[in-house]
C-alpha cells in the first residue's frame, strides 16, 4: 500500500465510514480506456533516434490486457489516428459485435471517434488485439498488444511468465518506419518483409534469469508477413499451448515455426550454466540470429522440475463425424509467379493487369473483392470441413474468426486446435470445425498484404 492510499484508507476510518465504500483494488483489467495514438520508441538502440510509431496507449507494444478465464473486458477504444481504425481480438471466441472487423461486425471508428467494447473471453489462453482497417498499414506502425487470459486453476507452477510479441519492422537509415505500405510487388509477393526483428518494441531484449528456473513464455507473431522459425538453445521444454489452445499433452520442444498471428505457449527449464546465456533465436534463409537474451546468473534449484502436465481444456466444442461434414473448397490463386490471369472484382471479370492497378493481386475460389454472399452459411452446430489449396507460389497463414479448428490430415488424425494454418505452396489443407458462435466471420491470409490484396472471405453462422 502507498503512503497515499494508507492514508485514504485510514482517514476513511476516522470518518467513520463503513468498509463497504472502502474503494476497490485497482486491476490491470479494469482500465477504460484504449487508444490508438501516435507515440515514440526505441525499436532501435545506441546512437539512433527513437521511431515515430502509432500504438495502443502511445505504446509499442500495447497495453498487456490480462484477465481470468470468463471475466469480462471492456473498453472504451478511443481512436487518436488520423484514419479510420477498430480493435480485433485475435483468437477469441468472441460476441461478433465485438470482433472489430469494419463494414462486417462494426462501422470503422472514424478519426477522433470511440467504440466501446465488453466481451467475456471463453478461453484461457495467449491472444493478441490489433486494428482490422488498413492493418497492413497500422499493425507495420506497431498497433498491437497481448490479451492473456489465466487459467482460473490448474495452471502449471512456473517461476515466471513473460509474453513475447515478436515483430519485424521495416526501418529507414534513421530508424524511421519506411513508407510504401501499399507497394504491390510487396503485395504479390512475401507481404512487408523487415529488416529489424524486436521483442516487446525492443531490439535487444533480454532478461536475466537463474539456471533451472522454469519459465512460461507466450511467444506471438506480431509481424506483418514474416514467418520466423525458432530454436531455443539453453531452454529446454515443451510446446503446450498454440493459439491459446492447450495441447492435450506438452509437446517436447524441439523448433518452432511461428507463421503471423500465430502463437505458442512454451514451458521451459533454463539448461544454459551459471554465468552464460540461452536465447531466443530466429532461423531462415539469412541465417540465424538471437532476438531474445535470457543471462543466467545464479541458480533457483539444483535439479530440473518433473515434466508439467497439460493445460486445462478449453471449453470448444468436440468434432462429431466428420463423414457428416459439410465440405467446401477454397483455391488460393494469384500473386506473383502464380499464373492467375483474372478474377471476379466489382461484379465483372477483370484481367491481371486491371485488377492490380486497383490493388487486388490475389483470389479465393476467383473472386478478388469481399464477396457480397458467404462463402459458406453454416447452421448454427454444424461442422464444417473446408479444402484450402494453395495453387499461388507463396505460403498462406489462414485465419479464421470465431473459431478455432483442426487440421484434417489425409488419414483422416486430427491436429491442434488452432485459429490460424500455415498453407504452404502447392499444398491443400483441410481443416474443420463446428459452427458454433453465430454471426460473420472473416477467413483471410495473415500475411496482412495479401489479405488487403484479395485473400479475404467470409462465412455466416446463423
Ligand atoms: Cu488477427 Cu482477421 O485477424
Ligand atoms: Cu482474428
Ligand atoms: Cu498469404
């Protein structure tokens, strides 16, 4: 307690006030308000300016919103840009009023605007906010943040639980954001790729920690584009979480590949000795590289913790039959190298050449824009099994709203829940779910360019 408070409280005494108006403790959870501000940050250390950036609250990254498993959030999301914005709730199994998603859920929150949103968060779990209108443009200035909801029980014992926003900024010499959000050849191919990876809006993020301590990191891919693929060396563990659904049993930990928007929750015991350092490490083509420092010093205890058990289930609604499934089809056509000559757009069939001078590259079973109709309407209970082929020359990290679903293997296994599937070219994907949570939900590349370019769908769940 604060010499300030100890001295409301005790003044509230003298008055002779009973403790029913005692004020209540002041949680993290029950802020009001969020805004989407322009602020500074220092993406980049030593000898370099700070970045002009936009986040939540000013901030890069936004404000960590964490509440128990069932309890409500709500704020008043106040939009302080200079251009229309609302706040997604990445991976909840949301109200669809509250899903952010402008002209389908909500009317975008116009420059100076508010929006209020109160929502119950059905699952435990690690997720993430991020605006829905021009994303490619406003996630690349650093309009992001975690939402961690806890286990109300039966969580893991951990010595600390550090959430990890990973993202891949595209810098100028003096470390300011580079423009050219809408550049089309960006757009057909990769999306934005960065050339300065930060942790938390920090470049050299570390942290100190103590041999065999045992951490819960919530790792997430902010990036626009980037797929990062991770190692861990002097962490050693298990995956027991991904997209904020538990696995039914901890995974051990091997790499990990991490496409945009996806998460994983990590248990892992601090391997590396006294005096030396484990790491976060990103790995692909370029080479690899710590983008995470965790320096040992000390120890907590002499041996390794036992093996933790899962995660308590989340309360998704099991696959029936899935010979019952209504199937559906999607072909991911366009972009770069992908032999696409035209799609549906406006209502008329468009060339190529057209339908890029309008900003659309990419397709979903041929058409270019949101299509007026669903592509698919669901009865409220019913599962849904959906094809997605990737005839394009790039990967596809596919996100589906207000679900999570599991990947149909060609066996016929079932994989993890999850909200959003990394497609890899050439590749068919089958996943299904049931239509549980009624309202319109997106489906849509990740890869936040080519969703503004033509991958983006919707389906209705009466
Ligand atoms: Cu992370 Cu449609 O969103
Ligand atoms: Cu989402
Ligand atoms: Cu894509």
């Amino acid at each position: 307690m604060t010499d300030l408070t100890r001295r409301a409280f005790t003044s509230l005494l003298a008055g002779g006030l009973t403790a029913a108006v005692l004020p209540k403790p002041v949680f993290a959870a029950t802020r009001v308000d969020l805004a989407a501000a322009p602020g500074k940050a220092r993406l980049v250390p030593d000898g370099y300016p700070e970045t002009a950036i936009w986040g939540f609250d000013g901030q890069v990254p936004g404000p960590i919103i964490r509440v128990r498993q069932g309890e409500p959030v709500s704020r008043r999301f106040l939009n302080r840009l200079t251009q229309p914005s609302t706040v997604h709730w990445h991976g909840v199994r949301i109200d669809n009023a509250m899903d952010g998603v402008p002209d389908l859920t909500q009317s975008p929150v116009a420059a100076g605007d508010a929006f209020q949103y109160d929502f119950r968060v059905p699952d435990a779990g690690t997720y993430w906010y991020h605006p829905h209108t021009r994303s490619f443009e406003q996630v690349a200035r650093g309009l992001y943040g975690a939402l961690i909801v806890e286990e109300p029980e039966g969580a893991p014992e951990v010595d600390r639980d550090e959430v990890l926003l990973i993202d891949d900024w595209r810098l100028t010499e003096t470390a300011q954001i580079a423009d050219g959000f809408d550049n089309i050849h960006d757009w057909a191919h990769a999306g934005r790729i960065g050339n300065w990876i930060t942790v938390n809006g920090d470049g050299r993020w570390r942290t100190t920690v103590a041999r065999n301590a045992r951490l819960r990191l919530r790792l997430v891919n902010v990036a626009n584009a980037r797929v990062f693929g991770l190692a861990t060396p002097g962490l050693d563990g298990w995956v027991v979480a991904l997209d904020g659904m538990p696995l039914d049993a901890p995974q051990p930990l091997d790499s990990l590949v991490l496409a945009p928007a996806q998460r994983a929750d990590l248990i892992v015991d601090v391997t590396a000795e006294d005096g030396k350092e484990a790491a976060l490490v990103s790995q692909d083509r370029d080479g690899a590289f710590k983008i995470a420092t965790f320096a040992v010093d000390g120890e907590t205890r002499a041996e390794r913790l036992a093996a933790p058990k899962a995660l308590p289930a989340n309360p998704v609604a099991a696959l029936g039959q899935l010979s019952s499934a209504r199937k559906v089809d999607l072909l991911m056509e366009g972009g770069a190298m992908g032999g696409m000559r035209g799609a549906m757009m406006g209502g008329r069939m468009m060339g190529i050449q057209e339908m890029a001078q309008a900003g659309k590259i990419w397709a979903f079973n041929g058409m270019a824009d949101m299509p007026r109709e669903p592509f698919v309407a669901a009865d409220r209970g019913e599962t849904i099994q959906i094809a997605m082929t990737n005839d394009t020359a790039w990967p596809h990290a596919m996100h589906l709203h207000g679900h999570h679903f599991r990947q149909v293997t060609s066996g016929g296994s079932l994989g993890p829940l999850r909200d959003t599937l990394l497609v890899e070219r050439g590749d068919t994907a089958e996943i299904a779910f049931v239509a549980d949570n009624p309202g319109d939900w997106l489906l849509h590349c990740h890869m936040l360019e080519h969703s503004a370019g033509g991958m983006m769908t919707w389906i209705r769940v009466a």
